[in-house]
C-alpha cells in the first residue's frame, strides 16, 4: 500500500508540474487512478509533505504544487 501511495504521490507530481493547477478528476484521468481512493491516498501523502496548495471548495478542490 505504501508503494501505491508512493507511485501515485509520484504521478501527480508530473500531472501538476506539467500544469498550473488540476482539480481531482482531470487529476484521476492524467495520473490513471483507478479510483478516488487511490488518488486521495497520493494526495494525501503531498499534503503531508507539504508539496500541495488546495484552493476552490469542498465540492471541487483544485490542487497545485506548492512554489
């Protein structure tokens, strides 16, 4: 599981420095998650790292790399 979270932290990593900013389902789509679990756990890890901005809502958060 630690793995997983790994390589999807990773996988959102390029989406978002490829773009400005994403919200969670273009960033499922570009990072090929199979659910939104998976990508919450990899966000979840960025978060905790301290690498994410999130702005927007609760209904649709926009996620970016922090500079």
């Amino acid at each position: 599981m630690l793995e997983k979270a790994g390589l999807i932290a990773g996988a959102i990593w390029n989406a978002l420095s490829e773009t400005n900013e994403m919200n969670a389902k273009d960033l499922k789509k570009a990072t090929k998650a199979k659910s939104e679990k998976e990508l919450f756990l990899g966000i979840g890890w960025l978060l905790r790292e301290d690498k994410l901005v999130v702005s927007g809502d609760e209904k649709e958060p926009v996620f970016a790399l922090k500079k």
